[in-house]
C-alpha cells in the first residue's frame, strides 16, 4: 500500500539503530553548536511533521504556521512571566489555545482549497503578527523575557548544558512522529486523503469534510504550539519577529516538501537537510550570507518540483522498490 | 414492498439564475427497483441527482427518503442515511490504491481498519476487481475506474444506489459486464436509480424509465412504452420525426 507505513523487520532495526545513534550524539560531540544544530533539525521536524497532517494529507497548504508556533511560545512564556505558571502546563494551554485558535479560523476557511487556503493562512498568521507587535500586555515589539530559574527539568530550563533540550526536543519529535502515523494508518488519514482529493469525492463517501478540517488543523496547531513553547524555553527570550514571521512559516513548509509531503518522515528527512544549510551558512557567513540559504533552498525546490515532486522520501521508496 | 416508498422526490425546482433546470420535478421509487431516468443532454438530469444528494439545495419541493424529509440535509448526512451516488465524470482518489479507495468507502460503517479491509476485500470481489485491489488507482482504464467508482458506493452499504452515466464511454463488451453488475448489485437489495444515455443498458436494466426535457418530468412508464411514446421522440429528434412516427 502506498502512503501507509508497513514497518518490515529491516525498517524496526534501523530505525532502532538510528535512535541509539541519536541518544548517544551529545556524548560524543564537542561544542554547543553541533548540539544547536540538531536541536534546530529535530523542532524543524516536528514542525513538517505537524504541517504535513494538515498540508501533506489532508491538501490543507498552510503558509501561517508561524502564528501557532507563536502562540504556543506565547502562552506559556506570558503565563510563567505573569503568574508563574510552570512551563510545562503553558506548554499544554499553548497547545490549547493554538487549537482554539485554528478553530476559529478554520472554520471561515473551511470550504477554502489550495493556493485560496495558502493566501488565508498567511493572511491569518500577519494579523497575528501585527497584533502582538502592538499588544502592550504581552510586551509588544520588545518582546518577552523568560526569568531565569534554577535548571531543572522541572523548571524547563538548562544553563551548563544544551543536552536536556536535545533530549526533550527528540522526545517531542517522536510523540509527533507517533501522532502523525496514527493518523496516517486510521480512518482520519484515509478521509483526510479523500478529502485533498476533493470535497465532493469525500462528501459522497460520508466524509464530514469540515470536521475533518478542522481536526486536522486542530492537532497540526496543537503540535506546532508544543514547538513554540519548546522554543521560548530555549532562548529565553521571544518577541514578534522572531518567532511569528513568514520565514518561520515557509522554512516549514519547505521541510516538508523537500522531504516528502504526505509522508510520515519525509518532513524529518527535508529538516535533516535544510537545517544544516540554513544553520551552516548563517553562521559561516553571517551577514553577508544572509539570504544565501534562501537561494540553497529556492534552487533545491525548483529541482524536487521539476524531478521529484514526491519529495526525497518518495525518491528513496523508489530506490527501495528498484532494489527489491 | 412497504407502502412508503424508498424515495420520494415532490415538485423539485431548481433555478440558476434565468435558468429552470429543474421544473416541479415529482416521481417515486420503491424498494428494490431499478429506474433509469433518460432526457436529451442539457435536460437537467444531473441538476436533480444534486438536489436529491444534498450537493444542491432545491430552490421548492421536497425530498423524502423512506418517509424522512433530507431535502436540506449536507451530502454527507445524506449518504449516512444510505443513498450513495456516483459522478458523471468519474470521481476516485487518485493517490491511493484502488484497495485503498474502496476501503475510504468501507470506513462509514467500520471505524476500524482490520473490518474496514475485509468489507472493501469483499466489494472488490463482487465487482470483479479484486485482481486490481493494489494497482494505482489511476493507472485504471476507464471501465475499471468505473466499477471502482461503484465500489467505493457500494462500500459505503447503501439501500439506494444513485449512479450518474456508468456505461458511457464503454466498449460493448465492457458494457455487457457493467449491466451484468448492475443485476448482482440489485439481487443483493439495493435499489437503483440511474442516469443513462446507452439506450442498451437502459432497456436491460430498467423497470421504469423517466424522461426530462427541458427540465421537466414528460413522460414515465416501463421501458418498452416510454421509448415509442411520440413526446419522447419529439424530445430527442425533434418535431418532423414525431409527424412520421
């Protein structure tokens, strides 16, 4: 069966292996950036990941993920300066709040198909974003300051060490991971395919296409939200333009159709990709580099739409299926 | 057969615009038949196969399906109720299996996998495609796309089954096997309704025949009267055939 995983003996070992391999990289590397780096992959794929259940399955091209990565760091970064909520339930109302979020503009949007949908969903994420530049209580443009805490898991914070977000972060990519193959092998994901098909397709099989919309969304925000908050944790600090603009939404975009829209890990193979390139020239050339990753990633988009427009992850499957 | 019929279609009108597709539409089918509603191209056929499957909201009149009104109900309530439809050009998921598709169907009445696997296994094996169940969808010719499109209804378990043109474009052969499908899938309780131009399978399969031109009900009756009926003749060749007639 095509788009639904079948895990064979050789696929449960090396992934397996990867994961050993995974859980053993911050031992044997040196210096915060390699650690930076993966951290970056990882959130980067869970980001694709939590796009492509509503982009890669279900045809829903959100170009304003930003606005619930946002939110989520939002939430519980106003939540722990304001009331000292702990970060971990911020994490979870930031999901909720990012879902409550999606509901609401998904339903307006819930008879909008491709590049209608794209052009809402910007639209959606700058309104976002020009609000909570200008909304004082949140602290504006200048942003909000995460207080400093003693490091603890508890306190989802670590100072003498980047190893504690890898971990959290590589627990986190594989909770989406879970999430978006139950997805994929239920009934939901079945719908969700019918659904990018075509609304009268679904409709004539019984398929409430709004509330499958909207669920979808829904758990895409939720996920997206867990990022954002993640990502406060670990700057500490955030304000509009670093964690609500259109470049945040497109880099995910971006992961996910390089690696394999409507795939369950094609979006951590696009991030494996991008990431470094991004990472790499930015720190490599600083200011003069600026907007070179973006010519890496204009260029590598042309070629995967031209040649392969199933993504890396469908350029793989057809390997796999030549050497069988 | 029970006194109320399966359905019940009462002076549907629809307009778009200056346009009348639909003029007062009435006429009912029972339990277990098969009627096939034929009219000249542009007779307004297809309008009334979307006002009864929700995709359009009738502008007057009423559709009643065993005696409950669904004149204003969404698609998909509709085709929870049991009627399923097929499209007139042929509708399937282009990036799943044909397995896969029939499974989509499936899924209305089994929320898990496992019965929703066997119940489209077992679909594809009365439509004769079980052969095909792991090809790509399409990667079908245009009369196996068309039983898939019947597969995935049928999985849905409908008691009436709406199908729009599914012998078009077929070749005599194909035709014969498609007429053939259409008898076991009535054997099996589920009643028709079809929109048809191959005058072949209309006088095959049918036990009443409608006719609409210019988007009002002209004529019913059993096949073999409907087609000599000189009202039916003037629709599709005009007034100097009907002065021969």
């Amino acid at each position: 069966m095509t788009g639904v995983p079948t895990f064979t003996k050789r696929q449960v070992s090396i992934s397996a292996a990867v994961l050993v391999l995974l859980a053993l990289y911050p031992l044997a590397v040196r210096g915060s950036f390699p650690m930076h780096l993966m951290i970056m992959v990882f959130m980067f794929a869970m980001l694709g990941v939590a796009w492509n259940i509503m982009g890669g399955y279900a045809g829903m091209f959100s170009f304003g993920q930003a606005a619930f990565f946002g939110i989520g760091a939002y939430t519980s970064s106003f939540l722990l300066t304001a009331y000292h909520v702990n970060p971990w339930i911020g994490l979870l109302a930031g999901g909720v709040v990012a879902a409550l979020a999606a509901a609401l503009i998904g339903i307006p949007c819930s008879n909008l198909r491709g590049h209608y949908f794209a052009i809402a969903s910007i639209a959606f994420a700058e309104i976002v974003r020009i609000h909570f530049n200008n909304w004082k209580l949140i602290g504006a443009a200048e942003g909000l300051t995460i207080p400093m805490q003693d490091e603890s898991l508890r306190s989802f914070m670590f100072h003498s060490s980047k190893a504690p977000y890898y971990y959290i972060m590589l627990g986190f990519l594989i909770l989406s991971l879970g999430v978006c193959s139950w997805v994929a092998t239920s009934r939901m994901g079945f719908y969700l395919r019918a659904i990018k098909e075509s609304h009268d397709v679904a409709k004539v099989l019984g398929i409430d296409v709004v509330r499958y919309r909207m669920a979808a969304i829904m758990i895409s925000a939720f996920l997206t939200a867990m990022a954002g908050t993640f990502y406060a944790q670990y700057i500490l600090y955030l304000d509009p333009e670093s964690v609500l603009i259109l470049p945040i939404s497109v880099q995910i975009v971006l992961v996910a159709m390089l690696g394999g829209a409507g795939s369950v890990m094609g979006p951590v193979i696009g991030a494996a990709i991008l990431l470094p390139i991004s990472e790499v020239t930015r720190v490599k050339l600083g200011f003069k580099g600026s907007g070179l990753d973006m010519i890496i990633y204009g260029t590598l988009i042309m070629l995967i739409s031209v040649y392969q427009p199933q993504g890396v992850w469908g350029l793989l499957q057809k390997i796999g299926r030549k050497n069988k | 057969m029970s006194a109320v019929p399966l359905l019940d279609v009462r002076g549907v009108t629809k307009r778009f615009g200056g346009l009348l597709a639909n003029d007062n539409v009435s006429f009912t089918v029972s339990e277990g038949e098969i009627v096939s509603i034929i009219g000249p191209n542009g007779a307004g056929k297809s309008t009334l196969f979307n006002c009864i499957t929700g995709f359009y909201p009738p502008n007057a009149g009423h559709v009643l399906y065993g005696g409950r009104d669904i004149t204003r109900l969404a698609a998909d309530r509709i085709c929870k109720l049991g009627i399923a439809r097929t499209f007139q050009i042929v509708q399937v998921i282009a990036d799943m299996t044909v397995l896969e598709n029939v499974m989509t169907g499936a899924f209305l009445r089994s929320a898990r996998n496992g019965a929703a696997h066997e119940k489209a296994e077992e679909v594809l094996r009365f439509a004769g495609l079980h052969e095909k169940r792991d090809a790509a969808a399409t990667s079908l010719t245009i009369e196996a796309k068309k039983r898939l499109e019947v597969s995935m209804a049928l999985a849905t378990q409908p008691k009436l089954l709406m199908l729009d043109e599914s012998m078009a474009g077929l070749n005599p052969v194909e035709l014969r096997g498609m007429i053939a499908l259409l008898r076991r899938v009535r054997a099996n309780g589920v009643t028709l309704v079809i929109v048809e131009h191959v005058m072949e399978a209309v006088m095959e399969l049918s036990d009443r025949v409608i006719v609409i031109n210019s988007g009002k009900k002209i004529v019913e009756g059993p096949p073999k009267e409907v087609v000599v009926n000189p009202q039916v003749i003037q629709a599709y060749l005009g007034d100097r055939y009907r002065a021969r007639g």
